[in-house]
C-alpha cells in the first residue's frame, strides 16, 4: 500500500476509535443512561459469553433463515422474471401490477401469513421467501426487457432457437439487474427474518435482542445488534465480490 | 424448378422490392440481381433507403411489395446462409462473450457439436487477424479490431451472401483503408458474394464490381435506382494506384457528379 | 378507452380468482381468509369510523418526520463528504461499520428509550433514511461538473456562496432521486416498526385485524397500504421527474 492510502486507513481508524473512546466515556460516566448505552466493555463481554453460549445459535438460525429465503427468492424471482421478461406481451398485461406490489413492505404480508399457515418457522420462512423475491423478479423483467436491440437481429440472423436466445443472450444480458436485484434481496430477507422472529416468537437474533430489551439487558441488546450489523456488512460485501467477479467483463 | 435452373439463378434477386414505413415510401419499386462471387456496392445519399434495402435483402425486413429470392426461392426470412455485419459493431458482439466466445455463438447457432467448433474458430479469426486476441473482451479492443471480430463471427457462420451495412463508417480512415483492403483478399479467397452499403463513393468503386447508385425521395412513380455502374478495374486492387487508375477517376466523377445534382 | 383498461385485466382477474376461493374457504370453515367484496366492506367501515385516517395519518406524519430528520442529516453531511475528501477519507470506517445496521435491529433499542409512539418511530425511520440520503447526496456531489467547480474558483466564489449557487442548484436532479428512494424507505420502515412493536398506525391496525380473526380488516389494511404506497410513490416519481424537467436533465 502507498503512503496515502495508509495514511487514509489509518486516519479513517483514528475517527472510529474517538467515536467508541466517546462511547466509553459517555457510558461510564453517566452522560447517558446506562440503561440505553451500555459501556463498550460490557458489550465486548456480552458478545463473547453469547457466542459461547446461546448467541452463537440464535445467529446461525437468523443466518440460515435469512439465506434459506434469499435462495428461494432468488432462484424463483429469476425463473418467473424471465418468463415474464422475455414476452413483450406478457409484460404488457403483467407488469402495472409489478409496478403496485414493488412499493408494498415486505413485512406487511406477516398477518397474512400468520392467518394462513400460523406461528412457525415455515410460516416466516415463506414470508422472507415471498416478500425478498420480488427485488429480483422486477430486476429480472427489467433486464430481459432491455436487451440491446441489435442483438436480437444478431440472433436472428444467426436463427438462434428461442430457448438458446434466453439462455445465451437474455440471461446474460439481464445478468448485472439480477445481481443488484439479489442484493436488495439479501437485505429485505435479514429485515423480514427479524421481523419475523420479533412477532412469531421464533429462536433467533430477532427474538434475543427484543427479549434483552425488554429484560432491560442493554449489553446483550447491543450485542445482538453489534452481531446484526456484522451479518448485513458480511453478506452485502459477498456478493459485492461474487459480483464483481461474475461482471469482470464491464471492464476496469 | 429443377437443380439446375435452382443452380443457374441467381444468387439474390431482388424483384420490384420497395418498402414503406408509417405511411411514407422509403424505397421505390427496385429490382437487381447478383450473382456468385459479385460485389456488389449500393450508394446514395442518407434517406434513399439504402439501408433499408439491405436489410430487406437479408430477410430482416419484410419488403411492401415486390419479393426478394435467392436461388429463385423466395425468402422468408434471415437465413443462416446469408450473414450481417452491421455497423454498430460494438453493440453487435455480445459485450460478456471473449472474441472467442462471440464467434463461437455462430456456431452454437448452427448446432456445431462443442468438440468441432474450436479449430473453426480459430480460422475465422485467422482470417481476421485477430488470432492473438481471441481472449479479450470487446471492451477491450479498438473499434476496428471489434469490427473484424463481427466479421469473423459472420465467417464462421461459412455464408453464401453477406451483407455489410457501412461496415467501416464509424472507423477512422487509417483503420478503414486497412479493413477494406483485408475485406477485398477474405471475399476473393473464400468466393463469397457481398452486397455492401456505404456513401462513401470511392469505397464503393474501390471495393466494388458494380456499384448501384440510389436516389432519395425519387418522386411518385420514379425509381429508387437511378444508376448502376460497372467497375472494370481489374484486381487485385491496392490503395494507391487504384485511385490513380483513369477508369476509377471517370467512374469517380460520375458518381459525384451524379449524387451532387440529385436526380436523374 | 382500452388503454387504460388493460393495466387493470391481470389484477382484477386475480382479484375475482382470490374472491371465489375466500368465499369457497370460508364455506369449508377456514378463518383465515376472507373474500375481496368483504375486505372492501371492512374498508368502507373503517373509513366511516375514523379509524382509517387516523392511523394513516401517524403512519404517513411519523414518517414524513422521520425522512425530514435523516434527510436533513443525510444532505448535510453528504455534502460535505462530497465536497471535502479528507472529510469523507476520515468518516469511511464509521460510515461502513454503522450503515449496514439492519434499522429494525434497532426496534428495540428505541422501544426502551423512548417506550411507544411517535418518537420511536420518528428515531428508526430517521436512521434508515439518513444513510441512504447520505451516499447518494455525496456521490451527486461528486458527480457535479469539475468544469463548474473550476468557474466558481475562477469568479473567486467564497466557499458558502460555491455550495448555495453552484453547488446545491447542480445536485438537486440527483437529490430528488435520492428523496424518491427516501420516501419509499420512509414507509416502509415506519409500517414495518408498526408490524413488529409500535401499537399506532396501519401496520398495527393490520395486526391487530388478524389477531382478532377479522381476516376482512387485515385485508383491507393490506390494500390500503399498497395503495397508498403506490399513491405516494408514483407521486414522487412525477415530482422527480418533473424537477429534472426542469433543471435540464432528462428524467
């Protein structure tokens, strides 16, 4: 690394470590209640009996639900994008009522699904499935919509059976909307997982920290939160990466 | 008709085609034939439907009226003995296919087992040139260099016909001059016959055995072609003396001086 | 006159398809779904007694407050990400250590400072719509012209007059996009806390429908709120578009 660049890091560094030495200062001495701002110590403590004991479970359960639905999502939203975004006419009839359910919260169909299937792991799986799907179907529309339209006469000239077009052209073409439409995906699943947790009393990061809360377990609270943040930033930078290695050829 | 009359036709036939669009004749009644091994230039100014006429040729494009065949058969549509090369190349090769993979999609087209499609490929970038750089990327290549990649897909594709819509319009005249040259060895080496779009004048005679010249807006009732020329020039042509050639500098004026004033 | 029909074929098509299961259900003895026709009859209810409006009215109010916070936070400081690189170089950990924070993770955070109502709410929407408002901003300042940063040095513009003229004028088509996503946020994060904790607004009055068997009213609470986030987001959109009209881009 150059100079400048650990000069950036390090001085990036510097700003985050005042940010938590605030922390500890306002925490230890009072300035805020202890009750809503645990001291830095009390929350490292708490991550680190968690994970050794429940903590580490209720984080691979949120993982694994939250995966499990974004997989689901995914492999669904592209299978029904592309039959939707290969037809011109399809699209024509079908997509004014993409354009109303795009806006709708994901979480808003947890009643619904409560009334349907009841309080279970199932039930809030179909919700993070159902409710994260939608991102990548609409990217998936979009994308084969807009394929380059000299292409299309590309194929044609080369008479490309239809299957072979959607397979070679479209999907590749639609490939870069499909990635950030997975990627939206990936974050209304760990919203919706937790979410889901909260209401359905379902084990889990969800659950834990709603019960610290309420238990007035501030550090735990913040542990889970802490554990929370790690999930999203981890998720979001793989896919970051596996994108940037799936659109190499968009050139530097 | 029998084989040999299927045989002795023509390779393309474009009978009374013309074309209109919302309403408004963009090509008037045209006929002309081509046969094998000819290279063929069409010229005129923007609007005369030159472009139009090509695609037509091609089967991309339904003609109004009139009918175009090829080997006396009428054509319904593109055909995988008829290539294109277009003029946008860049938005013609598939941008997250290597050079390799965008040729190789012909083949992939036309049903070629995996195992035999590589040392095809590798002709037709052989012939192109680009053998070097079968594994780059388009966005990694020139714009003449992305041109002759189309080429080499549409080589591969082993045509009868091609059909090139200002090929080499979008390229600076250094790397022009160079693909022509490269264009003009390819056509005679592999016998193809091309029907080649331009309204570059001294491309089309440098390039061409005949040279069809079209007219915009020919008037209700006149053609669109209003002249077709012969270009003598014996070949292998080359950039320098060609040009200096008596017959390329009357076929030349011609051309100018019928394209500056218009109509017939 | 067809053209404006065709958008609604499909919906009404899977409208009458869900009307005639509900109603098949119900006959079975489920519970759990009720018909369109009744969930539109729980509608009108709900609009005569007043209920409606006032929990749309805290759903959209809380919100709009929380997007006003977060993006006022949000523009503020994306613009001095934007202008200044030092300052953005300095705040990329923090940045990239608090953004990725789930906002409902923070539910209960605010549930035991500020217990129930508008602020917590307020807080977590706040929170949600500031990071957003805070990239795009910067990168919209990044993204100004150098060629007019340049005149502003060339004219000698002091530094507050560079922001105001040159500047604020040149981000805002990028800004109103920003605001778009914003909006969208808004909402949805402000019904989604309603679903999970908050007992005020549509997405606890939604709940509320299911948890006391009335399917019909839970359903309506469903429409509702897609209605009335397609309202607001394809009034943003015309907003959006307009400005950029406006401004000189193309929308």
């Amino acid at each position: 690394m150059t100079n400048a660049r650990t000069g950036r890091w390090i001085g990036s560094a510097g700003v985050l470590a005042a940010l938590v030495a605030l922390w500890w200062a306002a925490s230890n001495a009072g300035w805020v209640s202890r009750v809503f701002l645990p001291t830095p110590e009390a929350t490292a403590a708490s991550l680190a009996e968690g994970l050794r004991g429940d903590l580490l479970g209720y984080t691979l359960a949120t993982v694994g639900r939250m995966l499990e639905g974004w997989l689901l999502a995914s492999v669904f939203g592209v299978m029904l994008g592309a039959a939707i975004g290969v037809s011109p006419s399809v699209r024509a009839w079908v997509q004014p009522t993409l354009e109303f359910i795009r806006p709708l919260p994901a979480s808003a169909l947890l009643p619904l699904a409560i009334s349907i299937f009841g309080l279970n792991p199932g039930m809030v799986l179909f919700v993070v499935a159902f409710g994260a799907m939608w991102p990548v179907l609409l990217a998936t529309v979009h994308g084969f919509a807009a394929v380059e339209p000299r292409l299309s006469e590309v194929a044609r000239c080369l008479q490309l059976p239809r299957a072979a077009f959607v397979w070679k052209i479209g999907l590749p073409n639609a490939l870069p909307d499909i990635l950030a439409g997975m990627r939206l995906s990936m974050t209304i699943s760990l919203i919706v997982a937790v979410v889901g947790e909260m209401i359905a009393s379902q084990s889990g990061l969800g659950q834990a920290i709603l019960l610290a809360a309420r238990s007035f377990r501030a550090s735990e609270l913040f542990a889970g939160i802490a554990l929370l943040g790690l999930i999203g930033f981890a998720s979001n930078a793989l896919l970051a990466v596996a994108e940037k290695k799936l659109l190499r050829w968009q050139g530097t | 008709m029998n084989a040999r009359e299927i045989e002795a036709a023509a390779v393309l036939s474009i009978d009374r085609v013309s074309i209109r669009y919302d309403g408004r004749e963009v090509l008037s009644p045209t006929s002309f034939e081509v046969a094998r091994g000819e290279f063929v230039c069409i010229v005129g100014p923007s609007g005369c439907g030159k472009t139009t006429l090509l695609r037509a040729a091609s089967g991309l494009v339904v003609p109004s009226g009139g009918e175009v065949r090829r080997h006396g058969q009428p054509m319904a549509g593109p055909s995988r003995e008829v290539a294109f090369v277009f003029q946008d190349y860049g938005r013609a090769l598939l941008p997250w296919r290597t050079v390799e993979g965008n040729v190789s999609l012909a083949l992939e087209a036309a049903g070629v087992p995996a195992g035999l499609r590589a040392p095809r490929i590798a002709e037709a970038l052989d012939k192109v040139g680009l053998g070097r750089h079968a594994r780059k990327f388009p966005m990694q290549l020139s714009g003449g260099m992305q041109q002759r990649a189309q080429i080499a897909r549409c080589l591969a594709q082993k045509p009868e016909l091609m059909m090139m819509d200002e090929p080499f319009g979008a390229l600076d005249a250094l790397t022009r001059q160079g693909l022509q040259d490269e264009l003009a060895r390819l056509v005679r080496e592999d016998g193809l016959t091309v029907l080649f779009v331009t309204h570059d004048l001294e491309e089309a005679i440098y390039l061409g055995d005949r040279v069809i010249a079209l007219q915009a807006d020919p008037g209700p009732g006149r053609p669109s072609m209003a002249r077709m020329i012969e270009v003598p020039i014996p070949r292998p042509r080359d950039q320098l003396t060609t040009k200096e050639h008596p017959e390329f500098l009357r076929l030349r004026r011609e051309l100018f001086a019928f394209i500056a004033h218009g109509h017939d | 006159m067809t053209r404006w029909l065709r958008p609604l074929v499909f919906p009404l098509a899977l409208l009458a398809l869900f009307e005639w299961y509900a109603r098949r259900a119900a006959a079975l003895g489920s519970d759990a779904l009720a018909p369109p026709s009744a969930a539109a009859r729980a509608f009108v209810g709900a609009a005569l007694d007043g209920s409606l409006w006032q929990a749309t009215a805290f759903t959209l109010g809380t919100a709009a407050l929380g997007l006003l916070t977060g993006a006022v936070l949000g523009i503020g400081g994306g613009i001095v990400l934007g202008l200044s690189r030092r300052a953005a170089d300095l705040g990329l950990l923090s940045i990239e250590v608090l953004r990725p924070v789930p906002s409902v993770a923070l539910i209960p955070l605010a549930m035991l400072m500020f217990r129930f109502g508008v602020r917590m709410e307020l807080a977590i929407v706040a929170f949600a719509t500031f990071w957003p408002m805070l990239v795009l901003v910067q990168a919209a300042v990044r993204q100004v012209d150098p060629r007019l940063l340049e005149v502003s040095r060339v004219l000698g513009l002091s530094k507050r007059d560079r922001a105001w003229k040159i500047v604020l004028p040149a981000i805002v088509p990028r800004l109103f996009v920003a605001l778009r996503l914003g909006v969208a946020v808004a909402l949805v994060v402000a019904v989604t806390v309603e679903i999970a904790a908050n007992p005020n607004g549509m997405g606890y009055a939604m709940m509320i429908a299911q948890q006391s068997f009335d399917p019909a009213l839970m359903l309506a609470w469903l429409g509702w709120i897609g209605v009335v986030g397609y309202a607001i987001n394809a009034a943003m959109q015309r907003l959006q578009q307009h400005v950029a009209r406006r401004m000189g881009v193309r929308p």
